[in-house]
C-alpha cells in the first residue's frame, strides 16, 4: 500500500464518479458511512475506522477514498484467476500434512511470498498484530526440536498427569531412538508471534498459519503444524532466548515447511458432516 490517498478525512466519495449507489455504506463493517447527496463518514467514523479498505474495494466506479488508500493503491480483482467449485473444492481435500522432507533448503523468498499472502486473511476488527519468526537453518531447526524435548522432559518431571494426558512419549521415546517426530526434519519453521494478552491474536495466527499452508503446495512445499513448538516456545525460557522472542511476545501459531520427500495419491475419508439447522 503506497498511502498515496492520505487526507484529513476518513473518507471522500469523488462526486464526479460516485453514483450512490450505495455499495461503501453496506460493506462498512462499523456502519460508519451514512447516505446524504453523498456517502459521508459518520461523526465519530475517525476513531472508529478499522482502515479495512472496504469502502474503497467494493467500490465499481473508483469514486471513495479512505484515509490511508485510494482506489489506485489496492490492486485489480481479476476474477478469471479465483478457482471454481469443483477445483476448490478438490484442492482443498487434497491438502496433507506433510511429515517426512527431503534435505533442500527452503528459499527465503518463497517464504516470504507466503508471509505476504498471509497478510490478507481475516483477522480481528484489521488489527494486524502479528509478527513473524522464520527459523530457516537446518540445524538449528534440529537444536529447537530437542529443546522441545527437553521441556516435554521438564513436563514428565512436573506434571506426570499432564504428560501421560498429552502422550508426549510419543514424541520422548522416538527422540532417544534418534527419531525427529517434532519438526519431522524439515528444514524450517515458521511462527506466528503477537502480543501475550492480544484476544485477537489466537484466532488470528491459526488462520493466518493455515493460509500460508493452503498456499504452500502452489510453491512446491508441504507443511504440519507443530504445536509441540508452540507450546514449548511460549513458556520454556531457554527456548524463548533461543527464538529472541519480542518482549510480551508469544507465538499462537507455528508450523514447518519445506519439499515434501513423498507425495499423496489419494484423499483420505473424513466423519460425515454435523449440522443442527436453527
């Protein structure tokens, strides 16, 4: 966003292109357009304003400017590139989590192809707050998965009921047998990090996490969430030194990356749909 559309106001319609019809005032999430000659922002619209853009994206003549974008800062939809049903939909089925990869590196650029789209999933009232750690070195990849371990250790000798609940032998047992069931030895991680007691942020960082791994496979990778980390990673201190954490920083939700070792052939099947119609 090249903030070229700034001004004093939080929205102008362009009277020489607006044809009220009326899109901006339906489409503002607050209800903070009103209907006069013109779309006009209500009194209280500057601190309320989320600066979502959507007055300016649904827009059809390039008649409303917001405080931070205009019509010619936000790109083109073009609608020939959104998959149809059938393809969604197949796509959708088909996405795995990917446990075994292959040795490539993978390349920072990709990475952040795929922290870039992640910017555009939903997320409480546009709020943003999430940041990014991407640990991208093999080997210390290898040195957080065992410090994964050792918390999972720390946890038998605290909370016995806990471990035995969680079924962290799982993980315990094949480390000592020099079996990586935590990163799956890919060769990256990616954290999505936000401030401790941000109630947006949970939600936020699993959709954001689970947007990146929707978008992976286009770049040839694969993916798995890897809670373990996440939960170690939010209270284990020398984990937290090891990732230079932010201060009042927490990751709410991680996953490795990399090129997948094996492919899938078919989809698996899945419980029948659960619904109660009210």
């Amino acid at each position: 966003m090249n903030n070229t559309s700034t001004m004093d106001r939080i929205i102008e319609a362009d009277v020489g292109l607006c044809i009220n019809c009326g899109s901006c005032i339906r489409a503002c999430p607050g209800g903070l357009i009103e209907k006069k000659d013109y779309p006009e922002p209500i009194p209280s619209a500057w601190d309320l304003c989320i600066d979502c853009g959507h007055c300016v994206a649904i827009c059809p003549t390039k008649a409303m400017h917001q405080r931070v974008m205009g019509p010619d800062d936000c790109e083109p939809i073009d609608i020939s590139l959104t998959p149809q049903w059938e393809g969604m939909q197949h796509y959708l089925k088909t996405r795995r989590s990917v446990r075994s990869f292959s040795n490539t590196r993978v390349e920072r650029e990709k990475v952040l192809q795929l922290l870039d789209v992640a910017r555009w999933a939903p997320n409480g009232a546009n709020r943003q707050v999430l940041r990014w750690i991407v640990v991208d070195d093999p080997e210390k990849v290898r040195q957080i998965a065992g410090m994964t371990i050792d918390w999972m250790k720390l946890v038998k000798e605290k909370n016995s009921e806990l471990y035995q609940e969680a079924r962290l032998e799982l993980f315990v047992d094949p480390w000592d047998l020099g079996q990586d069931r935590i990163a799956r030895g890919a060769p990256c991680i990616i954290m999505a990090c936000a401030p401790k007691d941000e109630r947006t942020a949970p939600p936020a960082a699993m959709i954001a996490v689970h947007q990146v791994q929707l978008a992976a496979p286009s770049l040839g990778l694969g993916t798995t969430f890897t809670g373990s980390i996440n939960t170690a990673s939010q209270s284990y201190p020398p984990l937290v030194e090891v990732l230079g954490m932010p201060e009042g920083y927490v990751p709410h939700a991680t996953c490795v990356i990399g090129y997948p070792a094996e492919k899938y052939h078919r989809i698996p099947i899945r419980k029948p749909v659960e619904v109660t119609w009210i």
